[in-house]
C-alpha cells in the first residue's frame, strides 16, 4: 500500500465537535465502540458531509514524527477502506478512501487490529486530494452495527427534511400571562435559532393540572402540539443546547411574580426533556 503524500496534509484534523476536547489527538481518535447514544451520533452526523458504511481493507500503523501527538495509550494507522454505501455526501466519493485515525490499544497495550473491520465513517473530503478523507472529531470512526447503521440513517434523513428544526442558539425573551383563576396561566419563551427561523416553548397552568408544554415551529402556537419525543432531532436540538435555568435577561421586563412563574415553567420543560446524553 502506498501512503498518500504528503500525509502531514491528512494528519491536519478537522475542527472538534463542540462537546470534543481542542486537542488534535482527541479529534482524530476513533475508536471502534458501539451504541453511541443519539446525541453523540447525531454530533457525528451533523459535522460529517461525507458518511460511509465500509470495510477496512488495510491500516497502516504510522510511527515517528508523525505519531508524536498520540493520545496516550493510542496508536495511529493510516487506514484504507472499500465503500459498500455512502450514507450521506452530495458530491459522492470513490470506491476506496485513505485517512488517517487513532485507536485505543488492546488489553495488551498492543495496536488492534483494524483489517477486514467493518465501520462507519463520518468524515469530510480532503481538499486537491481525491479519495482522501479527514475524520470530523472523537469517534467518528464506528464499529458497524445494524442499529447504529439505522439510527445514523434516520438522523440523516431527519436534517436533509424540508422541516427540519432549526440549530438553538440561545433563549430569547420570556412572556407570562396570568389567568383568570389562582395558578391558572401560560409562559411564552421564544428562542435563537442560527438561521432566525421562529421557534418558541409553550407552558399552559391549569388549576388542578400538571402543566402542559410544547414547541412551535412557526409564529403560529397550535395548541394541541405535544412535547418532542426522545431521540429525534427536535429533542436533540433543545435538550443539548438550552441552559439548565432561565436567564435573567429573558425576564428582565416582566413583573416579579411573573417571572418567577416563568422560571418555573422553563424548569417543567428542562425537566421534561431529561438530559442529552452525550458520552463526552
């Protein structure tokens, strides 16, 4: 097998996910664990404009200066890989891609054996060099399975849809209206999406009622939506984006009551979403 040239070109990694620690190694590491959790793989998803199901077809340990910022109880391969199916990536790719990934050593603190294993890829082409690859951060190379295989397809297919929900930014301005009856109100918090697009929590108080919660997609609040389920972009969007607590600046022009109400309501939607989930 011929290495790629120049292979400090590979060994460049790509900007780590947000939850992925700064440093190259990290960013380059892969190692071959499965069932990531939603949120872990959608990170993976979403910064990866190239995802490949393929086999390992050789890996090629590098050693010397070009190993020399390996994470501890890592080694670095240079690996080639046939392509049975490109998940996702507008331009294609070849049928057989290089790039460059650490892996954890085995029990025996020895290099693992990466050949004939079948994985998947979240990457992004190499710019000028066709049929290279660089990995997108931490994990982005995955032992293949048939439940990671489906879920990576589904979250795919949930970002390339027309509806897809907007990336959070932020929390925006909080409204509480009372009601006419003691304990009776509702709680409108709108939030910042990366491309302005509307999207706003709901909380309606009822005497003798759990609160009730929903979001809206638009400037329209339809009263008989219901909270996101569990593992699906919109969760992923608000439960790994919002902050633990109502900022203050969200409540800045409301009354002293009524933003407490608000706080309360913005911790039955925190509460109800659960937590991300993310390994890192």
């Amino acid at each position: 097998m011929v290495m790629p040239l120049p292979l400090a070109a590979l060994l460049i990694a790509a900007a780590p996910l947000a939850s992925a620690p700064p440093a190259q190694a990290q960013a380059l590491s892969a190692p071959l664990a499965a069932g990531p959790s939603y949120a872990d793989l959608a990170d993976l998803v979403i910064a990866a404009p190239v995802i490949a199901d393929a086999t390992i077809r050789s890996a090629t340990l590098i050693k010397g200066p070009e190993a020399a910022n390996v994470t501890p109880g890592h080694a670095r391969f240079y690996a080639e890989a046939d392509v049975a199916a490109l998940i996702r990536g507008l331009d294609g790719i070849a049928p057989r891609i290089g790039y460059v990934v650490d892996v954890p050593l085995d029990a025996r603190a020895k290099p693992p054996k990466l050949k004939k294993q079948r994985v998947l890829l979240f990457a992004r082409p190499v710019s000028g060099s066709p049929g290279q690859v660089q990995l997108v951060g931490a994990s982005a190379q995955l032992a293949w399975s048939a439940d990671s295989d489906a879920r990576t397809r589904r979250i795919a297919g949930e970002l390339a849809a027309a509806e897809a929900p907007p990336a959070i930014t932020g929390v925006g301005n909080a409204f509480h209206v009372p009601g006419a009856l003691p304990g009776e109100g509702e709680t409108q918090i709108f939030l910042t999406t990366a491309d302005n697009r509307p999207v706003s929590l709901s909380i309606l108080r009822r005497p003798g009622e759990q609160p009730r919660w929903a979001v809206a997609l638009s400037e329209i609040v339809d009263e008989a939506a219901a909270p996101p389920a569990r593992d699906t972009l919109l969760w992923y969007r608000l439960a790994c984006t919002l902050p633990a607590a109502l900022p203050e600046r969200s409540t800045a022009s409301l009354e002293a009551a009524d933003a407490s109400v608000a706080r309360e309501d913005y911790a039955v939607v925190i509460a109800a979403l659960g937590a991300c989930g993310r390994a890192s």
